[in-house]
C-alpha cells in the first residue's frame, strides 16, 4: 500500500473530527434560518448571562426566531466573537412516517437547549489559508455545515460564516474540542408533501416505477425456466398502473404478499418463453419480488410478457395470473 505524505494524513484526520455533529448528509443539511446584520462598525450585545438559561427560557427566546433565508447576512469571526448565544434555533428537511398516513417530507423546527458554548466556538474560528499545507492536494468533497440562528439572552440572532480552509473546505473542531453535542428540543413539523402513501408503505412497495417490461421484444435465447435461482416462500406484489398512452411509468395502484401456495403457483406461470413480435403496450404491471428489489415484471394484459430478473424477456400463463392477482 503507498504511504500518504504526512501532511495529508494529518488533514484528513483533523477534518474527519467535523464530522461527528455538524456535517450533515444532504437529505438532511438543507437548514434554513435568519437574521440580519448590517453596518461597518462592530455592534453591541449583551453580556453573558450569569447563570446557564433553563429550557424553558431557550424555548420562549427562540419562539419568534425566524429561519435562515438565503438572504441572511453572514458574520465572521471578528463579531461572532462578541456574541454570547444562549440558544440556536435551525429548520431542517427531513423525512417523517405518520401511523396511517404515509411517509412525508418535512421541514422540523428545532431550538438548541444544550452544547451552545463549544458549538459557537466552532464558528468563532478564523479561516485558515495554510491548511492543508501546500503539498497537500484539494479535493471535491459533499459536505454540508448545519449552520443555524444563533440567539442571545435579549433575543438578538446572528448567523456565522462557516470557517474554511484555503481548499474552501469547514474546518474541523477548534483546539481543545474533542466533541461537539449539541442538543434539539423539536418544537414544530410542518408536512411538505406526501413520498409514500400509506396503502405503499404498508405493502413495501415504491409509488412507481418504470414500465420496462412494455418494451420487452422477442428473444430467441430466452427458453423460459425458473425466474430466480433460489427458491422464495412468499413473494410481494406490487401493482402499477400508467397513465394513458404514457406507458413509461408506472404509479402504484395495490400491493400485498401471497402465501406460499399461491406463490408457487405464480412463480411457475411466469416460466413461459420470449414474447412473440407485436404485442401492445400495457397499462397495468406488476412486480413479482420477495425483497426490497425489483424482481420479475409481468404484464396484466397482452402477450403477458415479463421482464425476468436477469432482464431476458419471457411470458406468462395468462389464465393462472389472472386467477391469482385479478381478483384482487
């Protein structure tokens, strides 16, 4: 194995730190918050508070906080210094399950009521334009810095600059730090939109999906046979339907799990040969699968061609698919 040079060992080390709490993966990292700052001389903010502020008193200062725009104005270090947050405030992307109601996207809005002292010196650093050294190559790394309002004991807010080195790359911890732990109090949920509808979530089955298996054509090599090459107990199956004459993409419409009788009997009418010439598109699909992938896809109409799970085309028994999913 080759050795790295020291000076980029130690940079990665040093910047592997960051990413206990405050790198964020990217479904996660899209935080919003405000507050303004403006003007050339240095402001004037209030004194730390002599005693550490209870929860319920972070909660009341942050109440009316409102979240980071993109237009916020970012302070660096010279007036970040000067600031004595007590609280953060951060509105972050997510994703929520609701007991009979599906999987949702949503906006979560979160107050800081713990680990505010080392996570504002964090970004009380100043950048450092002789880190990595010289020798040391840049590289193009995803990283995402959750940077929220912070909040003092008068409810005034700023938001800091990230600090970054001459790559433009967050700097790790500050000297002394060996973690970062800040605490959430989630005070708000606001629902964006629906990712998965209840009927799917409880069925393991994605809202759509491409339609391949209508453009499945003749295979002269495709004899038919077994679809997987181990044998499944029970299958789920998952029902899609296309829109009219737009037979790219499927939108689910049902799904459920056959028994190990009716999964045996599905799985042999799926063992017939390639598809003839001609056939027409069809509406209504299914996947035949017994985990998370996508296994085999049969056609509810037509030729009944399926998309075997090594993407070689084959057909189906159309009476015996009929008897087992038609009448669901």
């Amino acid at each position: 194995m080759t050795k790295q040079p020291a000076a980029t060992y130690n940079w990665r080390m040093r910047r592997a730190l960051l990413a206990v709490t405050l790198l964020l993966a990217a479904g996660l990292g899209g935080a919003y918050a405000a507050g303004a700052f403006g003007g050339s001389t240095l402001p004037t903010f209030a004194p730390a508070p002599a005693h550490p502020m209870s929860v319920r008193a972070d909660l009341r200062l942050a109440k009316h906080v409102r979240c980071r725009g993109s237009d916020s104005h970012l302070v660096g270090p010279d007036v970040f210094s000067r600031f004595h947050a007590v609280t953060a405030v951060a509105c972050i992307e997510g994703f929520r399950t609701y007991p009979g109601d599906g999987q949702w996207e949503v906006i979560s809005r979160k107050v800081a009521v713990g680990g505010i002292p080392n996570w504002q010196r964090y970004f009380e650093q100043p950048d450092d334009p002789n880190f990595p050294p010289k020798n040391a190559t840049c590289t193009l790394n995803l990283e995402i810095i959750l940077v929220p309002v912070f909040v003092d004991s008068q409810g005034q807010t700023l938001v800091p600059r990230t600090p970054v080195d001459h790559c433009g790359h967050p700097l790790g911890l500050a000297p002394g730090e060996k973690r970062l732990h800040v605490l959430w109090r989630t005070v708000r949920v606001r629902r964006i939109r629906q990712i998965v509808s209840a009927p799917a979530l409880a069925a393991h089955c994605p809202m759509r999906v491409g339609n391949t298996v209508a453009w499945a054509g003749p295979r002269e090599d495709t004899k038919g046979g077994p679809l997987f090459d181990h044998t499944l107990q029970r299958v789920r199956v998952c029902v899609f339907r296309t829109q009219p004459n737009r037979f790219a993409v499927g939108y689910f419409v049902r799904g459920f799990r056959l028994d190990p009788t009716q999964t045996r009997r599905l799985l042999r009418a799926l063992r017939g040969p390639g598809p003839r010439r001609g056939c027409p598109k069809q509406r209504n699909f299914a996947d035949i699968g017994g985990g998370v992938r996508l296994g085999a896809i049969v056609e509810l109409g037509g030729c009944y061609r399926v998309e075997r799970p090594d993407r070689t085309s084959g057909t189906a028994d159309p009476a015996a698919v009929r008897a087992i999913l038609g009448r669901r």
